[in-house]
C-alpha cells in the first residue's frame, strides 16, 4: 500500500495542478480584460480529455453563480415589494405634477417666443460682426497687395520700370504670400511673369531707339567733341605763346613787346571767344538721352540678364561701328566729306568712353580698346586710299588739320593715337608730292610767261621791288646810273618767290605734328629738295629742250641758274630762320639746289650746241655748189658768209655766258662746220667733182678761217680756233698744189706737211675729179698733157688704194 502510495504522487500532484489550471481560465473568462483565445486555447492544449473537464468545471461554476444569484433575489425581494407599493402612491402625484409641468412649460414657450427672436437676431448680428471683423481683417491684408498693385500699374504708365521691377518683387516676396488663397492673388502672380517680359520688351526698344538715336546724332556729337578740343588746344596755345613772351621779356626786350602785344591780343581773342561760346558748348549727355541705356541696364540686371544686355549692346554697337567707319565713295572730293566721317567717328568712341565711365561693367576698356584697334586699323586703311585720289594740296592740308584735331579729341578721351600720326608722315610725301605738281605748274607757267631777258629798272624803287623779291648783289651794278639792267631775266625772282611760297606750304603740314624743330628743319630741307632736284630740274629740262626756246633764250637759262644757284643760300638761311635750327648743326642737311641748277646749265650748254649745228647744218642745207664749174666765181659762197654772220652775231649775244661756255660753243660750232664740209665734199651722192669746184670750196674755206682767226669768242690761245679746219685745209692744199709726191713719201711721218690728210678721203675725193675729168674731156685722149695727167691720177689713185689697203690689213 505504502508502495502504491507512493507512486500515486505525481498523479495526484498532475490532478491538482490541473484543476488549478481550469480556475486559472475561469477567473480570466469572467475578468474579460485578457483575449479568451490564449486562454482557452491552454486549456484545450494540456490533454485529449481537457475539453470535458473543463465544460464539467465550467458547469460547476454556472451552478455556483446560479445559487449566489437567488440568494441575492431572495435577499432583495421584499425590498422590490416595497418599492412598487410606494411608486404606485406616488403615481396620481406624478400625473399632476405632469400636468403642472406641461402647463408650465406652455406659459414658458409662448412667453420665451420674443426672447428666442431677439436673441436670434443677437446671435445673428454677433455673425455679422464676427464675419465683418473677418472680413476687415482680410481686407487689412488685401489692401497693400492692391495698393503695390495699383502702384505698379501706375509705374507702367510712366514708364517707371526699373521701380516697377522693384515693386513686382516685393509683392512675389512680401505682399502675395500672406494673400495666396485669394483668387485675384493668383491671377496677380500670372501677370507678373508677363509684365516683366512686357518691361523687358520696352526697355529693348527704347535701347533700340537710342541705339538709332546715336547712330544719327554721332556727327554732331564727334563735332561738338572735336570743335572743343580744337577751342582748348587754340587756349593752351595761346597761354603758352603768352608764357613764353613773358620768359624771354628781359633777353629780348624791344622784339617781344611787339610779340606780347600781338599774343595779348590773340590770348584775350581767345578768352572772349570762349566767353562767347560758352553758353554754347554742349557735351554728349546734352546731345544725347543716355537713360534708355541705364533704364535698361538697371532692368536686366534686376531681371538677372545683364550678360545677355551686355552682349546684345556690345554686338549692336559694333555692327553701328562697321557702318561708321564705312566712308562714302565720293569723301574724297571735299573736305566736309572727311569732316563728317571723322565727326561720326569721334561721336562713336565718345559716346562709348560715357557709357565706360558711368555704367559698371557694360563697357570695358578692354572692349573699348579692341573696338578702338580696330576702328583704327580701317580708319587708316580708308584714309590711305582716298588720301591717294587727292591732287588738290589745300585739300591734302585741310584733311591733316582734320586728322590732326581728330587724333587730338580722342587723345582726350584716352584713346592711343600714335598710328594716326604715323600716318600723317606718309600723307605728308603725298602732300609733297601734290605741292611738287602744283608747282610744277607754276613753273610752267612763269617759264612761258617769261620774255628771257634782263629785268630793266628805270629807278631806284623799281631796282628795291626786284631785290625785296630776290636777294641779288652786283657791286658794279649798283655803281652804273638808272635805267639799267639786271643779268638775270623775270622769271628768277618769281621762281625764287615760289620757292619760298612752297618752303611755307610745306611748313603747314609740319605744324601740330608734335615734331620737334630738328625734324621739322629736316622735312622742310627733303621737301625742298625735292623742289629743286626734281620738279624745277624737270621743268628746266623740259624748258630747254623746247622746239621754241632759241640760243638767246638758252643763254639767258644758262644766266638765270647761275643767279638762282648763288641764291641757294639765302634759302638755306630763310629755313633756319623759320625753324631756328642754326646751320652748323652736324644733321643740318643741305639744299641739293647747286647740283640741279648746274645741271640745268650743262643740260642749256649742249643745247646751245645741238641748236647751233642744227643751224649751221640748216644753212649747209641751202648750199648750191656747180660741182662741175670750170673755175671758181672768185668769191665765198652766198650761203656761206650768211653763216659766218650769223655766227658772228649769236657769239656776240655769248658775252655774258661764262668765259668757257662760250669759247666751247665756238670751238663746237666750228668743228661741226668743218665736219658738214668735209661730209660734203665725200657725200656718196656726188659722183664727180671739178677742180673749179675745188676752188670755190677752197675759197669757202679760206672764209672759215678768217672767221676763226678774228677771236668771234675771246680767250682762245693763237690759233686753237683755226685748228678746226686744219683738216680741210691740208686736204684742200693738197688737191690744189697737186703736191702728190710729197704726200706719199712725207705719208706715216710726224712732220708731214699734209699730216692731217687720210688716205681713203684723198682717195674718194681723187676718184670724183677722176670721174670728172673722163667725162669733161672726152677728147683728152689725144692731148698729151691731157693723158699725162690722167695717167698720173691713176698712178696716185693706185698708191692710195695701196695704202687704204695696207691700212685696212693692219687694222
């Protein structure tokens, strides 16, 4: 038993547990605070047979509740029973006090009816006065929005948009978000985007107008700009001049009082002018409304395109800049041509140097400058091609003083003009070169207007005229009595003028070239230069060799470049006085006007010689020999002595050549004379030839000589002259001797009487009188004599064929 107690144990303890388990569960079901599916589902889980245990507890416990539950009613019963009868003594009061209530609540509704209306309309008002507050509240917030609003139409209006901008951005960022629910809000945020694109698309055409309003206003802009530098530039000019007065009063006192007087004079000029005009000078801004460009500058920032302005403006200015400097084809016939091309020019680049100042970063100079380069570069290329059509100098002048004043305004504003002087020194050689064909002109003009000639002065104020215009000095001239005549001809003291007339011209270019007066002296001295070696040499050239221009003429040319050379000097010292750069300076250079007017002379000199054998070849021309005369007409041909006379007079006019001019032209003129008579007698056109003919040339001959022997021209020594017609003469004694002998064996030797004799010449002319014999004596075959003679010509004729011969095979 003990044992089989014992191991009862565990079964017990599981059983009790169990049941402890099913209360577990019974009190958690009837506590309905826990979820009943954990809780049964431990029941159901533990054993197979949990279930039936667990209903047969579960029954228990319903029984137990069903017995504590009729011992409560039992308990409470009487209590009930008492309550009922009291409930039904106190139903008739209940039913009167009903009664008494719904009377009373009656009386109370018909009596609350106006209080309930009065306060309904309270109640009422009280919403309106809640929504009106509302209302008020929200307009309070409304009203700036429609204010700002208002305000930005009205800014539209005036055409206030940059403000307009600022107004649109403090409704986006300030007014509109404390309204955004409001319809109207929304609308008003639709309009913005398009009012500022409106702005944008104002603002735009305004710069265009400008844009265009500059395009047409640059040349009264450039001109203005350039009238007041040219005012400034005359000022400081004449206050400089006034300085200088002032500096040198005590070192040349009597002089400059004259110099102060007159710059005074000019300076209060210059004061009262600028008085005068001063009310009248305007400046860009008072040509121009610049405020189109800051409007729409200051827009497009605010709006955040300023690069996008910035290129555009950039862009258009440069397309107006191409148009600018596009010149006109026909700028070159007048100077308001170039004026108003330069003024379009410097009304471009003032403008553009305003916006540089007064706007930040729509401009720059780094812009500016690279617009400026290249304007410049095609400034100059255009001004090098129209400069190039220009033959008129005072027009060439008047473009200088144009690019002068031009590159002096925009000096003022900053811009690098050193190219345009630059190009200034090449003008200045086209200037040059138009002076030097206008003067090449006047030359030609004096030249034909001259009557070559000495200048007759019949009294002293007519010899001062002449001298007051060329500086000639003649001690022995100045010792003869009046009316007398100076050497040279009219045309040297016009020349000598013009000379000085163009050494001025060309000082007006030098000036304003910010060149200093070591330079300027040089280009005076090159441009003078070129005057005198070239356009007054040409001329000269030209002069002499003019079919017209006979042998007087020549030597009164040959006697006024002598006078015009001994007056190079005096140009020499006219350039040092205007320049006041001394002529010992080492680069000093010198007038080449020596070299050209002896030239000149050289050229006269062989032109006097070329017309004087085209003289005498004229009269050699009118010579009428009887080749075939039997004897000679015991006299010199006609045409002959017309020769010698006139010889004789044209050498007289050759006293006031130089000693050597003239005795060359009368050695020339008389070698020529003696080749045309020797050509004469060997022309192969004459076949025969008489010895009368021989005769009468010999006594032509003779003529020469005597005129050669009479000193036509002095200073020759013994007979040099005579010596021209030594080869004729010992032909011509030679063929009238008949001295054949002494001519073949004297022939080789030094002191041959017949030295000057060629063979081959006695040989031709040998054959003529050969010729002529044979046919004038066709009966001389039987004349002894006769056919000695003839024999012996052919015997000398076989000699000198032999000698030509032998001379020949030598050479």
């Amino acid at each position: 038993m003990a044992r089989k107690s014992k191991s009862n144990l565990p079964e017990l303890y599981l059983e009790e547990n169990k049941d402890q388990i099913y209360e577990n569960a019974l009190a958690e079901i009837q506590s309905f605070e826990l979820p009943l599916g954990t809780t049964l589902r431990s029941v159901y889980d533990d054993q197979p047979n949990a279930h039936q245990k667990f209903m047969e507890k579960l029954d228990a416990c319903i029984r137990n509740h069903d017995r504590e539950i009729e011992k409560m009613c039992n308990f409470h019963h009487q209590g009930f029973v008492d309550a009922i009868t009291e409930l039904l003594k106190v139903r008739a009061d209940a039913e009167k006090l009903k009664v008494q209530v719904t009377d009373t609540n009656r009386r109370l509704q018909d009596a609350g009816k106006e209080v309930i209306a009065q306060t309904e309309e309270i109640i009422r008002c009280r919403v309106q006065q809640r929504n009106i507050t509302t209302v008020v509240e929200k307009l309070q917030l409304c009203l700036p929005v429609l204010e700002m609003y208002s305000k930005l139409k009205e800014q539209m209006s005036v055409k206030r948009y940059y403000s307009a901008l600022k107004t649109m951005e403090q409704l986006e960022n300030l007014y509109l978000p404390r309204v955004s629910q409001y319809r109207f809000c929304q609308i008003m945020m639709e309009n913005l985007p398009k009012l500022r694109e409106e702005i944008k698309e104002i603002s735009m055409s305004d710069l265009k107008d400008f844009l265009e309003s500059i395009r047409k206003h640059s040349d009264r802009i450039g001109e203005t700009a350039m009238k007041q530098a040219q005012q400034q530039k005359t000022f400081s000019t004449a206050l400089q001049k006034q300085n200088n007065v002032n500096y040198g009063r005590n070192m040349h006192l009597g002089r400059n009082r004259i110099l102060e007087s007159k710059n005074e004079i000019t300076l209060k000029r210059t004061f009262e002018d600028e008085d005068e005009h001063e009310e009248e000078v305007l400046t860009a801004q008072d040509l121009v409304d610049f405020s189109p460009v800051y409007r729409c500058l200051h827009i497009y920032s605010v709006l955040g395109d300023g690069e996008i302005f910035e290129n555009y403006y950039r862009k258009q200015r440069r397309k107006q800049a191409r148009l600018v400097l596009q010149p006109q084809s026909s700028m070159h016939e007048t100077v308001e041509g170039y004026r108003r091309y330069f003024s379009q020019i410097v009304g471009f680049f003032v403008v553009e140097d305003h916006i540089l100042h007064v706007t930040q970063g729509l401009v720059t100079r780094t812009y500016t400058d690279e617009l400026w380069n290249m304007a410049l570069s095609k400034i100059i290329a255009v001004l090098r091609t129209h400069s190039s059509y220009c033959s008129d100098p005072d027009l060439v002048l008047e473009l200088k003083n144009l690019i002068v004043v031009f590159a002096d305004t925009l000096q003022g504003y900053g811009f690098p003009v050193n190219r345009l002087f630059d190009l200034l020194f090449e003008i200045r050689d086209q200037y040059n070169e138009t002076l030097l064909k206008k003067w090449s002109g006047l030359f030609r003009d004096i030249f034909e207007a001259d009557n070559y000639s000495p200048i007759p002065v019949a009294n002293e104020e007519e010899y001062r005229i002449v001298i007051s215009k060329f500086p000639f000095q003649d001690p022995e001239l100045d010792k003869q009595s009046f009316p007398k005549k100076l050497p040279m001809s009219q045309s040297v003291p016009q020349i000598y003028m013009q000379v000085k007339e163009f050494i001025y011209a060309s000082l007006k270019f030098s000036e304003s070239l910010h060149r200093s007066s070591t330079e300027i002296d040089d280009m005076l001295r090159k441009s003078t230069n070129l005057l005198l070696t070239r356009t007054l040499s040409s001329c000269l050239q030209n002069l002499i060799k003019k079919p017209h221009i006979g042998l007087t003429e020549l030597v009164q040319i040959i006697i006024n470049t002598t006078h015009l050379e001994q007056a190079c000097k005096y140009l020499e010292d006219f350039i040092s006085n205007i320049t006041n750069i001394s002529q010992l300076t080492v680069h000093t250079a010198r007038l080449y006007g020596l070299s050209t007017f002896k030239d000149a002379r050289h050229a006269a000199e062989g032109e006097i010689y070329t017309k004087l054998n085209q003289k005498i070849d004229e009269f050699i021309q009118i010579a009428d020999y009887d080749w075939t005369m039997s004897e000679s007409d015991g006299r010199a041909s006609g045409y002959l002595m017309d020769l010698i006379n006139f010889l004789r007079s044209t050498f007289q006019v050759f006293t006031h050549l130089p000693g050597k001019v003239a005795q060359t032209a009368c050695m020339s003129a008389c070698q020529h004379l003696s080749m045309s008579l020797m050509q004469m007698l060997l022309d192969s056109e004459l076949k025969q030839i008489s010895m009368g003919a021989i005769q009468q040339f010999n006594l032509d001959v003779i003529q020469c000589e005597l005129f050669a022997s009479s000193e036509p021209v002095p200073g020759f020594q013994g007979d040099t002259l005579q010596l021209a017609f030594i080869d004729l003469r010992q032909l011509l004694d030679l063929f009238m001797v008949w001295d054949w002998s002494t001519y073949l064996a004297d022939y080789g030797q030094a002191t041959s009487k017949y030295l000057r004799v060629n063979p081959s010449t006695a040989l031709t002319l040998l054959e003529k009188m050969k010729d002529s014999s044979k046919k004038n004596n066709i009966f001389a075959q039987f004349r002894k004599n006769d056919r000695d003679k003839q024999k012996l010509i052919e015997t000398v004729v076989k000699q000198l064929r032999s000698l030509v011969n032998g001379m020949s095979q030598h050479t």
